[in-house]
C-alpha cells in the first residue's frame, strides 16, 4: 500500500478470499478486478530426485528425463518398495501376504553417505545389497575374498568408501555428489543387474539408468588426465562396466549368439574386455600405491605359447618351427595369453586369469575374430571353455551359448582339421559328452605334477614370453 490515506476492502466470495485496494475519496463503484480460480491439475510426485531437490517440474522420462539429460545431471527416480519372488506366470495364484526382500546385513564398518543420497531409500538398498553379495562368504562378483584373503573386508570397503567420497560442486553449493560418480553407478548398477537377473521386480529400468550414468560419467572421467586419486576408481569402474557387458545376453540360444550375426557390433563385449588394458598402462605409474595390486599380482603370469595347445592348432595358426616376425602374426598375442592357462587347473578362483588373458588380444586378433576366421573362433572357443569351469551367475548365460555356438560353427564349417581340434571347449560346455574322443588329435595334456614333463613342451622353441601387467 502506498500511504496510510488508502483504505483497504475485502470482499468476500464463497471457497476463497480476494484483497482488493482503492484510494481514499472513491465512489464505491471503482471496477474490482474479477478473480479466476486455479484450473485444477494433477499433482505428480514420480518425478526423479535431481528434479525434486532443485524443486523444479521433471517431465518423468525415464531412465534420463529431459532437465537432467541437458544439464548432464544424475537422474535418479525412486523405486517402490522392492519385492522379492519370480515374475508372476499366466494362471499363477498370489499369496494374501506380499514378498519382501530377505534382510540384508548393512556394511561393516558403517560407510558415511552422500547428502544427495538421503533421499535415495533404493540406493542405500542397493549399496547393501552389493555390501552383501561381495562379503568373503558370498562374494560372485569380484573374486575378493580370494585375491586378498585376509584383507577382503578392509578391500570390499574400501571399494564402497571410494564410491561415496563427495564434493561441492561450485555451481551447486546445497547439493553434494559422488566424487567418483562412475564408480558409485558401477556398482549401483550391478547391485540392481545381481536383482534383476534373479528376477527381482522393478530393477531393470533402475539397472538401465544407472549404467547409462556411470558411461556417461566414465566416458567424460578417461577424456581427462588421470590423477593418483582417480586411478583405482577408474580402474573398477571398467571391470564393472565389461562385466555388465559380458553379462547382457537376451537369449540363451545359441543360434541366437553374435557367432552366427551379421552386426557390426557383435564383439562389443571383447572389444570392451581389451580396452582395459591401455588403461592400466595410463595408470602404471600408481600402481605402487594401488589397492588393486593383489589383483594384478594373482592375475600376472609368464605368456608362452609352446606349452598347453595342441600342435596342430599352433600349425593351424601360423606358428611353427622356424617360424620368423611372429610379432605380425594376428594369433601370436592371443596364443601366448591362452596356452599358460591349459597347463593350470581350472576353477571358479581363476576368473581374473581368464579377463586378464583378454587384455593380451590385440586389434589385429579381433579384426580376425569379426570375419568368422576359423582360427580365430578356435582360440575363443577354448578361451570360453575355460569360461564354462567358472561357477559365477553373471558369466553362465553368455558362456554356455557362445561356447556351444562356437562348436556347432566350427564344425559345421571347419574342416576336418578344425573339428579335430574341439575336444576341450565341445566337453567344457557339454555340446560332445565327455567321453567322446576324436581319432585324429592328441588329447590336451593333463596337469602336470612334480617332475612331469608336459607332452607338448619340447614340440615347439618359440621366444617372446612375457609377463604382464609390467
């Protein structure tokens, strides 16, 4: 009000009240302006948190709705209380008394959380959830129990505090994010692909979105020089990410497998496993003080490919006595990751082996590999046979169908000389059973013992062994 000379009016309609101002010495028949009421609307409370925090409309697109997608923000939505139980089949009858999800023990020491995580009911789950499946006892993901032994725990945990370090962003002083926000989706999302995968409701949309956000994140983290701090989470994030990538599979028919497609895309899971080791090589110099140096001490081993294959499959690839330039050769990085492995035995403790056998693949292997070359399906063939001795539920569906595609492929189209070499990955995967045995090969020599002289160590003199990572 301007002066203490104007007189206020209220006027009175029914369901709300107007305040209207006229000067003082009016007539009383000065024009009030009509008041409209509110169209009515839809109050929405589905949209994602970013939207909620900055109390800003979401238009609920999911996974990524459009605010947070322009500005490169994590979108995150919140998830119903989870149920636990298989996917409801046609005709099946529901209990009177919902599932719910067995409780799971929280992380040991407690793990402070992120202010823009407090709302997240579902990401704390989640976080325990992952907190339970990678403790020594049950651990399917990582094999941490058995690459640090006594120091799992200290290791498990310091993998999740990595995940939650937060800073202030200085364009958003009242928000508070993960520091390594890759590694935080990494296992955000692999929490909701173990839920998923058991057919848990409600986790896959949850599953997309936090994946999407950890590649984004990821891919933004690597286009950066890497700093001490950023090496181990990096370093995670990537076998977080190719193990989701390994485990993507829609269909476990083998006629459905990439061996039999014509997608340009079809070896996005190897070329994904390879990529990790330029990164190792970007982050040598920490890796004195790299919690990961367990990891890289079990997975190193001496690359010699003159013990472990059958002769003939060395012939078959270009390897053989006064054979010159093998540097050039397309299969020679791949034979001497693959060979060491056949001469050791074969369980569920091997898996980081059998990754970081992959990391010794080269361009030249792959390129190989995308044109059905039958040599090249051989050594992936035995690589997934490998595979199949590894008793982890995000690895199963991918290696049974591929190994078993690999086989029907390469006998259908091999040759005699190729299908004589399918013994090991044909028995690994049950596509021959296991007393079928092929007359015209040497079986793969067995573990040898003290003082047992493989029967293929002196078939072939070839140099070049190395250890990796140096």
């Amino acid at each position: 009000m301007s002066s203490s000379s104007d007189k206020v009016t209220k006027r009175h309609t029914p369901g709300y009240h107007v305040f209207s101002v006229r000067t003082a010495g009016g007539n009383g028949s000065d024009h009030v302006k009509s008041y409209t009421t509110r169209k009515s609307h839809r109050k929405s409370r589905l949209g994602c948190g970013a939207c909620k925090l900055k109390r800003v409309k979401c238009d609920e697109k999911q996974p990524v709705c459009g605010r947070c997608a322009k500005s490169n923000s994590t979108c995150d939505y919140q998830a119903p209380a989870p149920r636990v139980g298989t996917r409801k089949c046609a005709g099946s009858t529901t209990s009177s008394t919902a599932p719910t999800i067995p409780s799971v023990p929280a992380p040991t020491p407690t793990i402070p959380v992120p202010r823009s995580m407090e709302q997240g009911s579902r990401d704390l789950h989640l976080l325990k959830h992952y907190d339970h499946l990678t403790s020594e006892s049950t651990d399917t993901i990582t094999c941490s129990d058995l690459l640090v032994g006594s120091q799992s725990r200290e290791y498990r945990t310091a993998v999740l505090r990595l995940a939650q370090e937060v800073h202030f962003p200085a364009d958003e002083k009242n928000l508070s994010r993960s520091q390594h926000s890759y590694l935080l989706h990494g296992i955000l999302s692999i929490a909701c692909l173990h839920l998923d995968h058991h057919q848990v409701t409600g986790y896959r949309i949850p599953k997309l979105s936090h994946f999407q956000v950890a590649l984004g994140d990821f891919q933004n983290a690597i286009n950066k020089p890497i700093t001490r701090n950023e090496a181990d989470p990096i370093l995670l994030t990537s076998m977080m990410i190719n193990m989701q990538y390994f485990c993507y599979v829609d269909s476990t028919d083998p006629n459905d497998s990439w061996v039999f497609s014509g997608s340009p895309s079809r070896l996005d899971w190897l070329s994904m496993q390879m990529a990790l080791t330029p990164l190792v090589h970007s982050t040598a110099k920490f890796a004195g003080e790299s919690m990961l140096r367990p990891v890289w001490a079990y997975a190193a081993y001496e690359r010699d490919a003159s013990r472990g294959l059958p002769p003939d499959m060395l012939r078959l690839c270009g390897v053989h006595d006064g054979a010159r330039n093998l540097h050039r050769n397309p299969y020679w990085h791949a034979l001497q990751s693959l060979a060491p492995l056949m001469l050791e035995s074969r369980s569920t403790d091997k898996l980081i082996k059998y990754l970081s056998c992959l990391c010794g693949f080269d361009r030249k292997f792959l390129a190989r590999a995308q044109v059905n070359d039958h040599a090249a399906l051989l050594i992936l063939a035995y690589w997934f046979g490998l595979m199949c001795h590894v008793d982890f539920w995000w690895c199963h569906r991918r290696v049974r169908r591929d190994t078993t595609a690999l086989c029907m492929y390469l006998e259908a189209n091999g040759g005699d000389r190729v299908r004589s070499l399918l013994d090991f990955p044909a028995e690994s995967c049950g596509y021959w059973p296991a007393d079928r045995a092929t007359a015209t090969t040497t079986s793969l020599p067995l573990i040898p013992g003290p003082g047992h002289t493989p029967v293929h160590q002196d078939s072939l003199r070839l140099y070049g062994s190395k250890a990796w990572p140096k």
